[in-house]
C-alpha cells in the first residue's frame, strides 16, 4: 500500500501545487497557459517519440488493446448519454457532451505521468499505442455526434460529412502528439537506436513532460471550477472514475492482455476528465458547466479513484 501512495499520490500533488500557485496569486493563470502549450507542443511529443522509437514491439498487436479500450468507451459513453437524456430529461447536444465527459480521459497530461511511475516503460508502450488512435477517434466521434445532435436541437443545415472529415483531419495531421507518435514510427522503422548529444536532449526535454504537465493542469483547474449541472456531473464523475476504469479492466481480461498492458489501460482510463470535453463544449457553445464541472470533479476525487485501481492492478 506504501508503494502505492508513493506513485500516486505525487501525481495528484503536483496537480495541487498547479492550482496553489495560481489560487495564491503567486503565478498568472497566463503562465499556466503558456506552460501547457510546451507540454503539448514540445515535451510530451519528444516524450511519445522517444517511447515509440525505442519500443520493443515484438509479438505486439494493436488491435486487442484498442478493442478492450474502446469497448469500454463506448459503454461507458453510451450511459452518459441516456442519463443526460433519459434521467435528467436534457437535449441531445447535453447527451452527447455528457458522454464525452464520461469516456474522455486525460492520458497525456495525466495518462502518462501516472503509467510511467506505475507501470514503467512497457506500460508507456502500450498507452502510446492507445494514443496513436486515442484522440482522432474520440474527437471524430465526439465533433460527428455533436454536429447531428444540433441538427436534432435546433433543426441546423447538415455539414457536408466530407467538409466535416476534411476539417477534423487537417487539425489531427497539425496536433503535435501526432506529428510526434508519426516521426517516432518512422524513426523505429529505421532500426537506429537513439544516440550522442540527440538521445541526451531528447531524455531531458521527455523528463520534463510529466512534472510540467501535471503542473500545469492544477493551474488550469481554477478557470474551470463547479458551475452548475452538479447532479448529471455528479453522474459522469462516477462514470468516468468507476464505470469506465471497470469496463476496460473487464474486457482486458475477456480478451487475455498481458498484466502490464492491463495496468497501463486500467489506469490510464481511471484519471479525470480531459479538457477535451470543455474544448468540445466551447467549440459548439452548449453544456460549458456540465463539461467544466466534471473536469473539476473528477479531478478532485481522482486520488482516490486512481489509488483504488492501483490497488486492486499493482
């Protein structure tokens, strides 16, 4: 149990000292901002290219970690959604940013600082394989159910599926992780391990990436803040930390995953609310509470949560 608290809960402080150093006014939120756009745009990219240019991908497949990962977002998904619409009596547009805030994990600014002390290198191995897919298709899903459920709601003209797909894929091929997760692949492909000056640069922008994320995501915590909808919040917070974490351990065992990759999505999908959902509720205008409410929920409860899974995996 020590073990246990040591890796989890210097996870959850830094987080904590983010949000101190902002509520305090000893730093700018602004600062905060800033910090985030390196981790995104710099630090975890190199820490996602390291992990796949030097991965042991031998015997490996993808597609039973993404089926046992996905199939647990999609339950978990799903009863966000008929909670919002069915229990709660609100619009689709609610139903679907309900089921985001349920399913979407924050694997990177959390996701990999905590697999990483937990389950080490293998265990990034199999979180980066889950992330060469993990954000495509959560935000397709996420922008294409949007987009039909307004047009339910508000009886909006229907985007052309190709305009919508062609803007989707142009923001994907510019986000960093990608670029990041491709220029790994190609440099495995060329089988030159990591060397010199480049391999000691590269170690010491990826150790950065995981104290700066976690840093930064506690000084974006009180922009969010409790707004409203704390009922339904309420909702997708024990679906986000209990009922999808659960769902992906179930399937993980029906489909024989190795322990460490088990671990790794089990944990990954145990941790708060990614700021997707809020970005999603911005982007389309609708449930900015209900998306910033979760994030703070879960954030504030994922101690527990994430210590709990540890548990049981570790």
């Amino acid at each position: 149990m020590s073990d246990i608290f040591l890796n989890v809960v210097p996870v959850f402080l830094l987080i904590l000292i983010g949000w101190l150093i902002v509520r305090i006014g000893y730093l700018k939120a602004t600062v905060g901002d800033g910090l985030s756009d390196f981790v995104f745009r710099v630090a975890v990219p190199v820490l996602l290219f390291r992990t796949i240019a030097e991965a042991d991908f031998s015997g490996s497949s993808p597609w039973l970690l993404w089926v046992a990962y996905f199939s647990g977002v999609a339950v978990t998904w799903g009863l966000g959604h008929f909670a919002a619409t069915l229990l709660f009596g609100r619009d689709a547009r609610i139903g679907v940013l309900a089921g985001v805030s349920s399913a979407f994990a924050n694997n990177v600014f959390i996701g990999l600082p905590l697999v990483s002390r937990n389950v080490g290198e293998e265990g990034l191995v199999a979180l980066s394989i889950l992330l060469s897919v993990h954000l495509p298709v959560m935000m397709i899903a996420g922008t294409v159910l949007m987009e039909r459920a307004e047009r339910k709601t508000n009886g909006k003209a229907a985007q052309s599926p190709l305009r919508l797909l062609r803007g989707i894929m142009r923001n994907l091929v510019r986000n960093p992780l990608v670029i990041g997760l491709a220029l790994g692949a190609l440099y495995h492909l060329l089988g030159t391990p990591l060397g010199g000056p480049v391999k000691i640069v590269v170690d010491q922008i990826a150790a950065v990436a995981a104290p700066a994320a976690l840093i930064s995501i506690g000084m974006a915590l009180d922009k969010y803040g409790l707004s409203g909808n704390l009922g339904l919040a309420g909702v997708t917070t024990c679906l986000k930390l209990v009922v999808l974490p659960a769902t992906v351990f179930a399937a993980c065992h029906l489909l024989a995953l190795d322990h460490a990759w088990t671990a790794a999505l089990v944990l990954t999908s145990s941790v708060p609310t990614g700021v997707n959902a809020w970005l999603i509720a911005n982007h389309f205008n609708v449930g900015h509470g209900l998306a910033s409410s979760t994030i703070t929920l879960t954030t504030a409860l994922g101690v527990i949560s994430v210590s709990a899974w540890a548990f049981i995996l570790l």
